[in-house]
C-alpha cells in the first residue's frame, strides 16, 4: 500500500490529483470535471495516464523482485 501511493505521489499533479479523486474518494468523472475545471474526457485520460504508468512502475518493480529471487 505505502509503495503504490509513494507512486502515486510521483505522478504528475493532476494525474495524481485526478486519480486520488476518482480510484481513492470515488467521486466521477463530472465531479472531477467541475472541481478541477476540466472536461470529463480529460478527466478520464488523465486516470488512463495515471493507470498506465502505475502499471508501468509496477511491473518494473516486479521484475526487480524476480531477479532478485531468482539470483
């Protein structure tokens, strides 16, 4: 859990901001809209973006690990 929101925290502000919003306190993504002064589909990318490098950095840490065990 303190890995993936230390991750989080390296996000760009508003993806991060946008992500915590919709994944963490669950408002939608016309709520998101008004209070950060966006459009829903702007909302939306930013929460793919976010998803994406998440799973990036996520999948490196994995292969760390592995390799780690592995050795």
């Amino acid at each position: 859990y303190e890995n993936i929101i230390r991750l989080v925290k390296e996000l760009p502000a508003t993806t991060s901001k946008v992500f915590n919003l919709y994944v963490i306190e669950g408002y939608s993504h016309k709520e998101i809209g008004v209070l950060l002064e966006m459009s829903e589909g702007t909302s939306k990318w930013h929460l793919s973006t976010a998803r994406k490098i998440l799973r990036e950095k996520l999948e490196q840490i994995e292969t760390r690990t592995t390799r780690r065990l592995v050795i």
